[in-house]
C-alpha cells in the first residue's frame, strides 16, 4: 500500500495563458499589498462558517501571518527547500500554488472554489503568500513544538478511539463499502513496534514500510512479541495531531480499508518527532487479528 503523504503536496492551478501584451508587470509594493489582503481575504473567509465539499464547516481561529513562510513563487516545486532554508519548522504543511489571478480578490475566489478544504483545516495556524505578477505561493503551516521528540499515550490513545468511532458505522472506502466493525483493542506489543518505527522514520528521515535495515511490518511485529498472524500497518507524516493522520487515512481508500477491515481486532499506535526531518512528525499504525 503507498503511504499516505497528505499536507506534504504542492497543488497547482494553472489557467488558460492570456496574450503577452496584455501582461503588464505590478509594482512590488502593489503585489505586497495583493498578498496581504488576500492573507486578510482568508481570514474573514475563515471567520464565518462556510460550505466546502458538500458539508459546513465551523468558524476558524484567524492564521497569523509568518513572513518566514511568504516564500518566493520562483521556488516553484521546490518550496520544501525553500521552507528549509527560511529556518521554519513545521509539522503540517501545505503549499498552493496559483498562475493566472493578479488580485488578491481573484485569488481568493479560485482558493475557495479548489481548496476550501486547506483554506478550513483546524490544524494550520500560520500563513505565508507572496506574488509575482500572475503567480501566487500560499503557504499554509503548524509550526513544530518546542519539546522532547517521542509519544504521548494521550496522543495515540487518542487515535485508538478515533478508528473505533470509525468503525462504529457503515462506511465506503473508494469502491468498497464495508460494515460496521467491531472496536479494536489495544495491543503493547502493537504499540512498541509502530513507536520503533515511528522513532526510525523521524530519526533517518524516511516514510516508508520497510524501515531503513530492510525490515517487513512483519518482522518488526515480531520483533517486539506479537504473535497474531493477521497485520497491517498505516503510516502518515506531517499530520499535527490524531485526527488529522485518522482523517487522512480515512480519505485514503487503501488505508481507510485497513482500518475498517473486521479480521482486525488489535492496534498499537506511535508518533515521533523530529525538527530536522522533511515532515517533522511521523505516525505509525499497526493493525493485528489472531
């Protein structure tokens, strides 16, 4: 199953190219003062609940604006890069990247339109944008907390309740519908290997199944003394908190399947920290039956 990389992607809106002679270049404080209505534009959209994606979503705190995150559109694909160098450490983040609007009215209208979602996320409480004529970078961040790297069991008791709320109804993943489930246990053996992994991943700045020394979900499960014969295993990076890696799997068909699938009876879960690595967070998931 492909990992899940949600908040780690660049999305890009690209209209139809107008005539060269009717692009006339802006002044820069013309564009800083575009980029810093449309940082005001979205917090007054973000102020008032609105319809995205067919449902309503409350009221949002206002994004504080972060002149570390107000990247230069010319980094294109390459804004992590760009976001390293700016010295700001994030453990959710998303970049948008806009061609066609030259105001910041008009941007906020295709934002909206495309990217409400972003726009309402709870977990992003920094933004950063910048323009250069027709071309737009917005940056949307959490910045990573300042503390000890490790899991907390409120955390990932957190998601355990979380996945069984989940499996608590009927639910489609992609094409598949699955039934109600039985709510999973919690298995410490579980726990200790998706932690080892967690730990792995943001210790060596990888996202992967197999962890750095070639090791299969199953041998890491063994490792730490499970003996159930059924497992699966999801992992997600650069989610803040539980329910932004639960929601993320659960948009996810493959993973969303795991979770609901009822041969599972048992779960372990970990996260891990590490300010230096690309997505700052990693989250492992380990599903087990008898």
């Amino acid at each position: 199953m492909s990992p899940f990389r949600s908040r780690l992607c660049t999305f890009t809106l690209k209209l139809a190219a107008l005539p060269l002679l009717s692009i006339l270049a802006l002044p820069a404080t013309s564009m800083a003062d575009e980029a810093n209505r449309l940082v005001r534009a979205i917090n007054d959209y973000r102020s008032q609940p609105a319809r995205c994606e067919g449902r309503t979503v409350r009221a949002r705190p206002p994004l504080k604006a972060e002149r570390r995150l107000a990247l230069p559109t010319s980094a294109g694909r390459d804004w992590r890069s760009a976001l390293k160098r700016s010295g700001y450490r994030a453990t959710n983040v998303q970049a948008i990247r806009l061609t066609g609007p030259r105001e910041a009215r008009a941007a906020l209208a295709q934002l909206t339109d495309r990217y409400c979602h972003s726009l309402l996320e709870e977990e992003f409480v920094d933004i950063g944008v910048s323009q250069s004529g027709r071309d737009w970078l917005v940056v949307l961040a959490r910045p990573q907390p300042q503390g000890k790297a490790g899991s907390s069991q409120n955390k990932v008791r957190d998601v355990l309740a979380l996945v069984n709320a989940a499996r608590a109804r009927p639910r489609r993943c992609g094409a598949r519908s699955f039934a109600a489930a039985a709510p999973l246990r919690w298995n410490n053996n579980l726990s200790e290997a998706a932690e080892g992994h967690s730990r792995a991943m943001a210790r060596n700045n990888f996202f992967a199944h197999r962890d750095s020394d070639g090791r299969s979900l199953k041998d890491r499960a063994r490792a730490a003394g499970y003996s159930g014969r059924k497992l699966g295993e999801n992992i997600a990076a650069g989610h803040g908190s539980p329910d932004s890696a639960v929601r993320g799997w659960l948009a996810s068909p493959g993973h969303c399947a795991n979770l609901m699938n009822p041969m599972f009876t048992e779960m372990g879960a970990a996260y891990a920290t590490n300010p230096r690595s690309d997505a700052g967070i990693y989250w492992t998931l380990l599903l087990g039956g008898r």
